[in-house]
C-alpha cells in the first residue's frame, strides 16, 4: 500500500554533514508519523526520531538530539533526514518509515519500511 524509498546515504568524514531523503508513494502520506530508524551490522534496529502524524511534532533519540532534523515536504510527499556533526557512531543502514503514530518511538507502531540506504562516518 506504502512505498518507501529512502536515498542520500554515502561517507562522509567526521563532523561533516549528509542529508537523507525517503519518498513515499501510495497511502496517504499525511495520516502517517514518519520515522527513522538505523542498524549498524551486527547490531539491532534502533529509533533514530520520528516526525508525527497529526501534532507535527518530532520526537528523537538522545543519541542524535541536536545534530539531526526530521522534515517533511507535503507537496513532494517526502521525509528528509539532515544530520551534522556526525560520529563514526552514526555509521549504520538508514530506514525511513512509516507508522501509526501512537508510539513513534518504537519498531512495532511502524508499518511499511524503506529498502535502506548506507551512511559511513569515518574518523
């Protein structure tokens, strides 16, 4: 029913900048909370921010609170991730999804996920 197409991954040196784009087709774009999520291999899936349904709101995880913005376009139907000062940390797959938006911050209110795309933060 949802499309996610994430893009804008790469490798970029510590303390730069990388900003990730997820373009959602299908469904109606305004009655989902968006969110990001990231796995690192080996490692589990963990909530990155989310921006909600209908408050508008964002909420993010403390590791990147302050560094990261979660954004929509209406009009292009997309989701954006800017992230600065980046770490080595942050190196990881890059989801977009999307979700019910009664508990953003966690795996199970997401119902449609993008393929991911690859950040590399090097030292």
């Amino acid at each position: 029913q949802v499309q996610l197409v994430e893009s804008g991954g790469g490798s970029v040196q510590a303390g730069g900048s990388l900003s990730l784009s997820c373009a959602a087709s299908g469904g109606t774009f305004s009655n989902y909370a968006m969110g990001w999520f990231r796995q690192a291999p080996g490692k589990e899936r963990e909530f990155v921010c989310a921006n909600m349904r209908s408050a508008g709101g964002t909420i993010y995880a403390d590791a990147v609170k302050g560094r990261f913005t979660i954004s929509r376009d209406k009009a292009k139907n997309t989701v954006f991730l800017q992230m600065n000062s980046l770490k080595p940390e942050d190196t990881a797959v890059y989801y977009c999804a999307a979700g019910r938006g009664w508990n953003p911050g966690f795996l199970t209110d997401y119902l449609y996920w993008g393929q991911g795309t690859q950040v590399t933060v090097s030292s």
